[in-house]
C-alpha cells in the first residue's frame, strides 16, 4: 500500500494546529503493550490526541493500547508519547502500521525511543528482564513485508538504505550508563543487550518456530518495531528500541506420545513437566509490575539527552 507524501503533511500539520508550532515534539515514545504508563514520565503535559482524531491514524485495537498521543516536556525536551501501537496482525498494511513515524519526522522529532513486551528465548533472560537492541532478525521483512516496498519518498530518505547500524550506539550507550547509574533499580530490573526477532502474529510461536529463532541467534521474540525502526532509518531518526520480558518461550519439544502410550501400558510412573504458555494476561501482568523502574529510567534517559 502506497501512502502519499501529501497524507503525512495532513497528517502533521492538523497535530501542529492542536499542540502549537512551540510544542512540536523532539523525541517520540511509542510505548508497547502494558507499557502506556511510560507517558506519566511527562513532567509537563500539554494535549492528547485520540488517534481517531488525527487524519491517517489508524484504530489501535490490542488489549493494553490506549489509542492517543500525549504531547509534554522532560527537562525541557519536548516529547510526544504513544500510548498504543499499530501492528500488521491487527490487520493494518505495514504502511499503515509504521504511519506515525514518519508524521513524528515531519514534527521535528530527531530521537526515537521504541519500547515493546516479548519473549524471552535466551534462557539467561527472565521475565522483567530488559534488552536493549542490537540487532535484530526481520523475517517478514525478508519474505517481503517491508514498510519501505514501493515508491520512495525523497522527502523522508534515498531507495536503499542500511539497518545493520538501526539501533543507535550512542543512545545505547547512554541508556546503559543510566542503568548502571541507578544502582536500586538495576538491582532488580536486569538489563541485556541483544537481538530481537520481528513475527507477525497473532499467535505466539510454537516449539520448533521458537528453537529456530533461537538458533538463528535471537534473544527474544515479538510482534512489532522492527517496521517502525526501519521507517525511522529511512527519515534519519536516531533510535534506541527496548523489549521488557514478559514471558518465557516455550521451546522445549515435547515428550514422546508413543514413549508416554508405552509406559502406561507397562505401568511405569510417568512424569509430567510443568509448563506456562504465553498468554496476554502474563504480558500484561508483567509490564505492569516493570512499568515503573522502566519509567524512571525512561525518564532519566530522556532528561540526560543533549540539548536538541
């Protein structure tokens, strides 16, 4: 689905004529599911928009996405949060899922904060765990769902561009020294750094699906940012994306049913494994006791950043 350049300005110019042109955001939040607690980090609140109300802003249709913009400051930067995303398993064409971004672009936005809930498939990681991007493994993307299938829009960015530099040094490393800095929050709240493996859901993965991220060299797995991040690179957005860990995967493969049928039939004693499969209730249960170390981190980092 091709968007027209024209859509976005509508799209930016209706949001600057509701927040002021004073207003207008340096830095953008979009906060992931249960996560929509990032935007009290505002010290100062100026508007929010439901995403009905802006012109080519789509219904956010999953449970723990409110659906609005909050417009406010953090030590004197200007910050637009995103409570709720839009993603492709909702229904919505990837242009359409990695809409705001660009109309972020055109506000003046020149930093990018992306936060999501996934699972956690290294097995040093834990539910409440963090993971700051590194990398990450695209395999929609390499199928062909892409944001960036099309006509390029010269106005946001040139054809061909690089995403193995996506994830910003520098903002990763000013995030980790924040981290490192708070020693009761990092205490409790463990932070990594690695890959994230992008599917399109809804489904969460099954055994093998999951043991091939794995072995693919992903650390967790969720279902969004990627296309936000690649649209981010192409307009020139310096970005830092987070995961907080939410649940575990499931990857062992099961026990044998004909290995089961066997020892019955002999009688012998056979024992069960007790195991949690993901669920949305997990998810949302654990980004809610995170939410707020996450947010005062959030908060930190975003008052530590050079003047924009």
């Amino acid at each position: 689905m091709h968007i027209p350049f024209e859509t976005y300005q509508e799209a930016a110019s209706f949001i600057e004529s509701q927040i002021g042109s004073e207003n207008k955001p340096q830095v953008a939040v979009i906060c992931g599911s249960g996560l929509g607690i990032l935007a009290d980090c505002l010290t100062k609140h100026y508007k929010t928009l439901k995403y009905d109300q802006i012109p080519g802003f789509v219904k956010s249709t999953a449970v723990g996405h409110a659906g609005e913009l909050v417009f406010g400051e953090i030590n004197q930067k200007r910050v637009v949060c995103m409570k709720g995303r839009f993603h492709c398993y909702e229904g919505y064409d990837v242009s359409l899922a990695t809409f705001p971004v660009r109309v972020f672009k055109l506000l003046g936005v020149s930093t990018l904060l992306v936060t999501n809930a996934a699972g956690g498939l290294n097995p040093d990681y834990n539910v409440g765990d963090l993971m700051l991007f590194s990398d990450h493994l695209s395999l929609p993307g390499i199928a062909g769902v892409n944001p960036l299938i099309g006509p390029n829009l010269d106005q946001f960015g040139e054809r061909f561009i690089p995403v193995s530099n996506a994830y910003s040094k520098d903002l990763r490393e000013r995030f980790a020294t924040i981290w490192l800095q708070n020693k009761e929050i990092s205490s409790r709240l463990k932070l990594h750094e690695g890959v994230y493996g992008w599917v399109l859901g809804p489904s969460y993965e099954s055994r093998v699906e999951c043991r091939a991220l794995r072995s693919l060299g992903c650390d967790v797995v969720g279902m969004s940012t990627v296309p936000e991040v690649v649209i981010a690179k192409h307009c020139g957005i310096d970005t830092i994306a987070i995961s907080l860990v939410t649940n575990k995967a499931v990857y062992n493969p099961e026990p044998s049913s004909i290995e089961i049928a066997k020892a019955r039939l002999e009688g012998k004693q056979i024992e069960h494994v007790a195991e949690v499969h993901a669920n949305h209730e997990e998810v949302l249960e654990a980004a809610n006791s995170a939410s707020k170390d996450f947010s005062s981190l959030v908060l930190s980092f975003i008052s530590d950043l050079p003047s924009l």
